[in-house]
C-alpha cells in the first residue's frame, strides 16, 4: 500500500473529517490485510487514542511488525517508545538501536531524536551499540 492508495486517502479524510472511529476500521482492516504503512498508522492510532482505546503496548506491538518490514516512522516510533518506557520497559539501548535503523531508514525526526538520547549513554555503550549493528 502506498500513501497514494484509494483505501489509505480515505482512512485520512475520514481523520480529517473527525471521524476517527472510521479511519481505525479501515487501517485495522488494511493492516490485518498486511500492509506495513497499515500497520504503522494502526499503532498511531493506538498510541494516540485516535478512534480506539489509548494503548501502547497495542501500538508496539503494531510499530513492531511494521518497522520489521522497514517503515521507517514505525522504527523511531519504537526508539520513542523505549526512550520513554511507553508499551515497553524503558531501555536506552534499545530506543538508540531503534532510532539508529529509523535513521538509516530515512527518518529525519529520528536524526534528532538520536542526537539526542547519544547524552543519555556512554560513550562505551554507544561503540557496542554500534559494533553489534554491524
């Protein structure tokens, strides 16, 4: 599925419209169909409460399958996760892990995001970080 995709335009205006409980059916649908960008957007809806019951461990779950399959948006929403300890157990390691593939990936936000946690670690744990990636 591409963002240009009917069924994808139609789960954003139905947001757009308000409609969130709409946009949910049609990517939980797409998702369980096993579109990746189905499955990320699926996880934002869990993580935002958008249309559904907030639930983070629902939107990792979701972030997880997707960023397996290389979305890069599902790859920093993990890194954000375990940044924070959201859906998961907070583990620095593992949000850099995660940011670093959102990165080589192509997401910008993780660039930052990245940068950012590298002052939460030592600069031993950053090279084994990097040395396992390889």
């Amino acid at each position: 599925m591409e963002e240009d995709d009917p069924r994808f335009q139609e789960a954003i205006a139905a947001i757009e419209a308000g409609e969130f409980g709409r946009s949910f059916e049609i990517v939980h649908e797409l998702a369980e169909g096993g579109e990746p960008l189905a499955k990320h957007f699926l996880g934002w809806h869990y993580h935002k409460g958008i249309g559904v019951t907030q639930d983070d461990q629902k939107a990792v779950k979701w972030w997880q399958m997707a960023a397996q399959e290389g979305v890069a948006e599902s790859q920093q929403g993990l890194g954000w996760a375990y940044e924070h300890g959201r859906g998961v157990d907070q583990n620095y390691i593992e949000a850099y892990r995660w940011y670093s593939r959102a990165v080589n990936s192509g997401d910008q936000e993780a660039r930052q995001n990245l940068r950012e946690l590298s002052g939460k670690l030592s600069a031993q744990q950053i090279k084994q970080i990097e040395d396992v990636s390889e």
